[in-house]
C-alpha cells in the first residue's frame, strides 16, 4: 500500500537526485519539500492502518495467519518464478487464482498426513 509513496519520498523525486544539468545533488528545495511531506503523509498512513488492524489481527489465530501468508508466498513464488524463467501460464495471470487453490490444496494434505501419523494423546 505505502510503498510506491516512500520510494518516491526517499527518493525526493529523480530532478532532485540528478538535477537537470546531469550533476548528483539538490535541485531545488521545493521537491525536498515535497518528498518531506510524501514521507510524513505515508507514515501517518501506515501507522494510522496499523493501529486499526491491530485488534482484530490480535484475534487471528496466529499458526492460522502463518499458514495463509506461507501458501500466498509459494503460490506468488512460482508463478513469478516461472515468469521470470519465461513460462506464459494458461490465461495470464488468472492461473495465479489456481495455483492458489493448488498449493492450498497440497498444503492442507500434507497437514493431514503430519497429523495422521502423530502418536495419539500428544497435543501440539
């Protein structure tokens, strides 16, 4: 959500960083301005977020919360893997939607195999 925002604020915008004569420095003070106050509103933003979804963050089981973040980071680890490998999915990046589900769908087997084999009366 912010991070787009905070390039642009560190960076202060490209004029500012090379200048319009090629030269690496200042080139104005209202862009620095202008960055400051991009930085400022981005950080308020996410504090702002922050502080909303705390609470009812607080409540998500937090394994629950793993397990969703760990099967988002491999489904988005393979379809960008693939890509950069120069694979085209079968319609674009709607197949993202299915390796989702496919992935979920592994992961949720291998947890029930994990389970079955656990010696009965142990609590995890």
């Amino acid at each position: 959500m912010a991070v787009d925002p905070a390039f642009l604020a560190a960076s202060g915008g490209a004029d500012w960083f090379f200048g319009s004569k090629g030269g690496v420095g200042l080139m104005a003070a209202h862009t620095l301005g202008v960055g400051d106050q991009l930085a400022t509103e981005t950080g308020y933003g996410f504090l702002t977020a922050v502080g909303r979804l705390r609470a009812p963050l607080a409540r998500v089981p937090e394994n629950g919360m793993k397990f969703a973040v760990g099967v988002m980071l491999t489904s988005f680890g393979i379809f960008w893997g693939a890509e950069g490998a120069g694979a085209d999915w079968p319609g674009g990046d709607t197949a993202l939607a299915a390796l989702v589900a496919v992935v979920l769908l592994a992961a949720l087997a291998m947890v029930a195999e994990i389970r079955s084999r656990r010696p009965s009366g142990v609590a995890v």
